[in-house]
C-alpha cells in the first residue's frame, strides 16, 4: 500500500493524497522479521509452514501485543500510543488482523453488541458507517465473503486492542480479520455461512484459497478506508471534535452512564403501563447518588502511593489529562495532602477516563432463557484501578483547588522509605520494596523480613533474608503468561531462569531452585478426573527440527516423568507456586485435600447456571498469613471463570486458606452470571507437602500486568522460600 501511495498517479490515489494524510505503522516489525525467517528456512516451498515457530513473535507477550493499550506496558504500545494520542490524534485507525471465520474470507467492523456505553454515539454510528462502505467496495469489485457484526465474535465492549482503546478515544478505529497463509489453503464447506443476511450479504463458495487473493481483499480495504476518509473529511473532523466537545459537557454537569444491572432492578418492579410505576422508576435511576463523578481524586497519603503513581502514568501513556494539589486542600469535607493527583471526567477523552476507574456492567447476554451465556469477545471487566489496588474516591460535584496540570509522561516514583536509628526501612504494603530488597540482595547487602517490614541497617529486626532461585516454567514457543510473568519479574528485579521439561524431568531441582512458579496452562490435567487442560508444553519435535539454541526448550511436562520430580522437589523443601489451571492440575495430581467449589449434586456447575469471564472480584484475604503481607484485606482479584476450591473435610492442618469469597456478589467489575455459588469458595491456599509447601492462586494474580493488587502473593511466596 505504501508502494502503490508514492508510486501511481490515477484520479482515486491522488484524491487520497490531496485529502487525507495518511500513517502506516508496523506494530512489531521484529516479530514479523521471525516469523517470515522460519516460514522461509525450507527452500522447497512444499515443506514451508508457519508452525512450531521457536518463541513468540514479541519478546515476552506475544499476541498480546493487542492486548496491552491501556495498561501500555511494552515498548512498541509506548511508542504506538505517543503516535495516537500525543503526536497525531486520527479520526480514523485501521487495524489489520487474521484470521478470519470458517467459511468466509474476512471479517470487518462494525461489531456486534453490546458496545461499552461509554463510547459517544457518533463512535457507534461512524464504526457502521465505515464498516458499511468497507463492505460495499468489496461487493463492487466482486469480492465475496465478508462478514461483519455478529459473524464473528468481536464486540464493542471490551477495551485494551490498538483499535478499542482508540474507540475510548473518539477515534474510528476499525479491525479486520483475513484469512489467509503463503501456503495455499482452502475456504471450507460452512452451510450456515452460504446463506446471505444482514451480516454476511454476499457469501462465498468453498474454494482453493491463495495468499495472492487475502492482499487483493486487504488491498480493497484499505483504498475503502482512504477513499471514505477522503469523501467524509470535513465530517470527520466535525464528529471528533463533536465528540470530544459532548465528552467534557457530560463531565461538567450530572450525567448518569447506563447500568444494566440498575435498570433491570428497577424494570423487574415495575409495572407494565402504569404511568405512576414509569415515572417513579426513571426518577430512581436519576438519584443524584448515582451521578457519574465530576473527578476523581487519588491521595498521595495512601499506603502503596508509588503504585497509585504507575496507574497515573498508564493515564498519561494515552494522554488523560491528569492535575497534582501544589498544597493541602479540601473537597467535600475531606483533607487531601498535598502530591495528590486529580483526574477531573470534563475532558475530551472522558470514555477512557470512566472506563479506568468505574466499574464495567456487562449486560447478561443470554440467547434466550435457560442458555448459557454468550461469551465476551476477551473480558467483561478490567477496572485499572481496581486491579491496581489505587485508592480514590469519586466527588460528584465540580470544586477548584491548587492544582497544576501534570505535563510528564511518566512521573517519576515517590521515596517511600524511612530511616529508623541506624537502619532503613521499608513497607511490605508497598509493592516497590521488593524491588529495593532484589537490588540490595543483589549487591550482597543483607536485608531482614517481619510481617510489615524489610529493614538494612544496624538496627534491623526480623528474619534474614537471601537472593531466591527462582525458576520459571516455560515451553517450547514460548508461553504468553510464562511471558508476562518474565516481565514482571523484571520490572521488580527478580532473579530468575526459565525450566523447561528437559530440566524438569532431570531431577534434581532442589539442588538449583528454591521456588518453581507455574503459570496457568503449565500443569497437564489428569488423564481422567478433574483438572482443566494445561497444555504443558509445545508440539511434538525433533532436534532436527529447531535451531539448536532451542533444543533444550523442547518435550512436554507429563504425570509420568515431570511430576515425580516435581513431588520430589516440594517433599525436599522446595516451594512451588501454581497459578490458575496449574494450581486445580497439580491439586489433583498430588492428591491434595481440596476439592472443587463449583459443583452441585456431584457434577460441575454448567454455564447455564455459573459463568464469570474475565472481571474483577473482591475477596477476604487473611493479612496474618505471610504470603498475604502487605495485602488489603479485601483485595480486588482478576477472575476468569478461575478455579475455586473447597478445602476437604479432615485436612486439618496440611491446607490453608489465604483468600476466599465470603459474600454471595463479590463482582466488582464486569459479569458474573451465577456469582451466589462463589460464596465461601477459596481462591488461594498453602498446602504443606514433605519439608515444602504448594502455593495455590486460582485466578489469574498477574493478568497481562494488570492487578498490582495481587503481585505481593507471588513476591511474597518468593520470599517465603529463603526466609530463615
């Protein structure tokens, strides 16, 4: 495309370039380096495939790369995010993706509900519109089998892609789904998608398909975007400033979101056509209560501040307007010190501002009565300051004070430690000691642990503490939450070595590790018998096959040859912290005293009944037990239709749990359809195995970087393993 911009010169391309300006970026050009290398290793083209590729095509998250936008933790959203939304600020975003569904060629924008309801309406209305004239050039030239909305499973809800968290922006920002490969495949047989309807006009027949023809589909789509931006230039710029303009009068005066669940509250006790019953029924979804707030107001006094300052540049990242009190001031009768930031909504990215703090009310999307739910397109609820454990509070009246627009992108973190006699000082509450504690352990400092405390110095108390050997499972390919995981202990200066099966199935591991951390997918599930599918490791391969660099990442963890010594390891006196599927997996496998919470006559809640995707739950966490240390004792945990469990009846002693759900509604944020049958269920839990101990966290306490809130669980079984 970029070829075809500055080379011809026919009427269309060069209204393209006389009305528009255009911007093509490559979001992780390494990665698509790696992944043509290893499809062109073979010279006889029959050979070639895109399989078994040796790591993922970004350095530590892979296809998550789409998934990082808001929190803005890797480099190239960084640097994509200064483009959008401090350099260009578009009117219209393209995102290119593949593949698309089973019988057709492509899916595109727009999507299908529910759309977030913060968004304008004349974002929904622009996506259509797009997404409409998208269709219409490819039906024009002929190009069948393209489907839209609800022929595919992306919605309007979510937020986190390059093109959704531009949508939070006001921007037009549209995704398309290609099939499509180097090696020729086909478009398969799909009855359903060979009769035309609203979504999918013009069907396609089951035929070869050539990469050839996905670039000519891509092609069309992408003069279709130019040629709508070019025709429509003058309304764009209109509607984004429309929608910028309607975003800071909705935060200068009261408004109230859409709740779903508040209107299906006061809808059920209603009465059909009682005009007294409608009345008084709008009048409670318009308390002044309820009020969307003016501005949020993040104290700089609160406990873990240098985290509160992590997610006020997550804001600054994608160009929230954010102010800091220059002294001590006062709101609603409250003090605030000075430092604090303040977030007012009456601004033109307001969506994104809302969407950062409030809760997401996912509507029940439900086919009809008594069906499962219809799943998300990725998650239902994220709330960024909730997962991050940042304390706030929301004033929903307008007020001035001494503040000054904060112009860095990133501001820099507080000093948060104290001087006690001869020693310093540290506070387990929050999250940046441990970084201090890896940095002073690494230059061979010593350093004592108590219960809320790290201390150095002359005047320590406490239990001394050593580096941890730390090991990280891995696969061959790389695993995305492995990934992640490598991140973050990066970020806190953690020091680690990724354990492949190779490794594991050797032996020995008490001899290199103190602790072994598995992440979700890592454990396979029993043959037969509970368990959820852990993939543990990558496809069948040979060493003739991969580089020899990544020979030792190859094999696969097996209950045959990996567990025993996996066993071996914790009954010697090692720690073993197992994260989401790994932690039921290795329940079973070890025969652990706990059971599945989620069960009722004996057999696993169906969907119908019990279904959360991803959304943030609150839960009671013992703070007296030391891998809780420095934790809320109501914390925020990203769940993800997560394990629960059920300590056993005659465990005693050997299992404890750390945090569990003690109300029947513990969503915070999102859908949790059946949420009752959580109550008393135990997401975190110490079991004592031999001379070790098993750490096990059923929800996802690291989510793509997110949940701040809950890193202390792993730190703090980090630490346990070399605490003396």
């Amino acid at each position: 495309m970029v070829y075809e911009m500055v080379s011809r010169t026919d009427t269309e391309t060069t209204r393209f370039l006389d009305e528009t300006i255009l911007l093509f970026v490559h979001a992780n050009p390494d990665g698509n380096d790696l992944v043509a290398d290893w499809y062109m290793r073979k010279q006889d083209p029959a050979q070639r495939s895109l399989s078994g590729l040796p790591r993922l095509y970004q350095k530590y998250i892979g296809h998550d790369n789409n998934r990082d936008f808001f929190a803005s933790t890797q480099a190239e959203t960084e640097n994509i995010n200064r483009v959008l939304y401090h350099e260009w600020f578009p009117q219209i975003l393209y995102n290119h993706h593949q593949s698309g569904p089973a019988g057709t060629v492509v899916w595109s924008s727009p999507q299908r509900d529910p759309y977030n309801y913060n968004l304008d309406p004349l974002l929904i209305l622009g996506l259509q519109a797009l997404g409409t004239h998208m269709h219409q050039r490819l039906a024009t030239e002929g190009k069948p089998g393209a489907t839209m909305a609800s022929g595919g499973a992306y919605d309007g809800w979510w937020n986190g892609g390059i093109r959704n968290t531009g949508n939070f922006h006001n921007i037009i920002a549209i995704l398309t789904e290609t099939i499509g490969s180097p090696t020729t495949m086909r478009i398969p047989f799909v009855a359903a998608r060979q009769i035309p309807n609203r979504d999918l006009p013009y069907p396609i027949a089951p035929q070869e398909w050539k990469f050839r023809q996905s670039v000519d589909y891509s092609m069309s789509f992408n003069r279709a975007v130019i040629d709508y931006a070019a025709r429509n230039r003058e309304l764009l710029l209109f509607n984004i400033y429309k929608m910028g303009q309607r975003a800071i009068e909705r935060g200068s005066m009261d408004y109230w979101t859409p709740s779903p669940s508040r209107i299906n509250a006061t809808a059920a006790g209603t009465a059909a056509g009682a005009a007294a019953s409608s009345e008084s029924a709008w009048a409670s979804l318009r308390k002044p209560e309820l009020r969307d707030p003016r501005a949020f107001i993040i104290p700089s006094d609160q406990a873990d501040f240098p985290t509160a300052v992590k997610f006020i540049n997550a804001l600054r990242e994608v160009n929230v307007a954010v102010h800091r009190a220059t002294a001590p001031f006062v709101v609603a009768g409250k003090n605030y010190p000075s430092g604090s930031f303040v977030v007012f909504t009456a601004q033109a990215f307001r969506p994104h501002v809302m969407d950062m703090f409030e809760p997401q009310d996912h509507p029940n999307v439900i086919p009809y009565p008594g069906a499962p739910p219809t799943p998300p397109y990725d998650n239902a609820g994220w709330t960024l300051a909730f997962q991050m454990g940042v304390k706030f509070d929301r004033i929903l009246d307008g007020f001035t004070g001494p503040f000054e627009k904060v112009t860095d992108w990133n501001v820099k973190p507080p000093v948060f430690a104290r001087t006690t006699g001869r020693s310093t000082v540290w506070d387990r509450r929050v999250n940046d000691s441990f970084t201090v504690v890896n940095q002073l352990l690494k230059r061979g400092s010593q350093v004592y642990a108590t219960p809320t405390t790290f201390t150095a110095g002359e005047d320590h108390v406490g239990s001394p503490l050593r580096a941890p050997r730390i090991g990280l499972w891995d696969q061959y390919g790389g695993s995305i939450t492995s990934g992640w995981t490598r991140w973050i202990l990066e970020q806190f200066e953690f020091p680690y070595s990724r354990v492949f099966a190779q490794e594991l199935d050797a032996g020995k591991l008490d001899a290199k590790y103190d602790v072994l951390v598995f992440v979700d997918g890592a454990i396979p599930a029993l043959a037969t018998g509970p368990g959820r599918g852990g993939r543990g490791g990558a496809p069948e391969l040979t060493a003739a096959d991969v580089p020899e660099e990544y020979r030792t990442h190859l094999g696969r963890m097996t209950a045959e040859r990996t567990l025993p010594q996996v066993r071996a390891f914790v009954e010697a006196g090692g720690t073993i912290v197992a994260i989401g599927s790994s932690a039921e997996n290795l329940a079973a496998h070890f025969k652990l005293p706990i059971e599945d919470h989620l069960v009722e006559d004996g057999k696993p809640l169906p969907r119908a009944k019990y279904y959360v995707p991803g959304s943030v739950l609150t839960a009671r966490v013992d703070t007296g037990h030391p891998i809780a240390a420095g934790m809320e004792a109501r914390t925020d945990f990203f769940f993800d239709n997560s394990p629960v469990f059920r300590i056993a009846p005659g465990a005693g002693e050997s299992i404890t749990a750390i945090a569990s759900f003690d109300t029947e509604t513990p969503l915070h944020s999102g859908w949790a359809w059946g949420q009752k049958y959580l109550k008393d269920g135990v997401i975190a839990a110490e079991a004592r195995v031999g001379k070790g101990r098993v750490l096990l966290f059923g929800p996802e306490i690291l989510q793509r970087a997110q949940p701040h809130g809950t890193f202390k669980l792993l730190f703090n079984a980090i630490y346990s393993s070399v605490a003396r």
